[in-house]
C-alpha cells in the first residue's frame, strides 16, 4: 500500500471513528422513556460546557427518573432529578443548599450512569 492510500484510509477511519463517537454520545434511553428530547437537549449543552457533568439513571418511586449535574463541582452547582416527561421533582445544591426529596439516597435504586464526561 503507498504511502498516500495509507494516508486517505487513516483520515477515513478517523473520519469515520469522530461521527461515530459524536453521535453515540447521546444515550438511547427509549426502553425507559418514550420522549427523551428534553434530556438530549440538556446533554448536548452540557458537551459544549468545560464543567464536569453527568446524568444518571435511577428508579424512584416506581418511576424512572435521571438525576443530572451540569456542573459537578461548582460551588453553588444545583442537581435536579426529572422524571420521564422532563418534570422537576426533587432539586439538589444550590446557594441555598436545596434537598426537596431526602429520601432520594435511600430509595432511589437501579442506579445507571448513562452519560458524563
């Protein structure tokens, strides 16, 4: 193989690598929500951010819902936990140190990190 056609089929295979890893960034979370428009929209904001972030899956109370952090680390950072709809229902953090659901970390369960960077 020349040295040329070596170049063309590593800049294809990385090409092709980068579309790939871009698009299978977004988690598929249809066997767990019907519309989960709100959440990829709420990941792909985050990809563009430099704060650490992450959204994890868990069941609580009967239902699933993602717990998602845009800034993990930030000092005033708020987590909030949203149910399969996008509704709010407990918020975490903040200036305020808000915690509206203190049972979440003791029943809470199935945990499942589905998207961090």
């Amino acid at each position: 193989m020349s040295m040329k056609t070596t170049i063309v089929f590593m800049t294809l295979l990385l090409a092709t690598c980068a579309f790939q890893c871009d698009n299978s960034s977004i988690p598929d979370e249809s066997a767990y929500c019907t519309d989960t428009a709100w959440l990829q929209t709420i990941i792909k904001n985050a990809q563009q951010n430099t704060s650490k972030a992450e959204v994890i899956r868990y069941r609580y109370n009967d239902q699933a819902v993602y717990y998602i952090n845009t800034c993990i680390d930030c000092a005033d950072g708020m987590a909030q936990v949203y149910t399969c709809s996008g509704e709010v229902v407990c918020q975490f953090g903040g200036i305020a140190g808000l915690n509206t659901c203190p049972d979440f970390n003791d029943t809470a369960t199935d945990k499942k990190v589905v998207w961090s960077n």
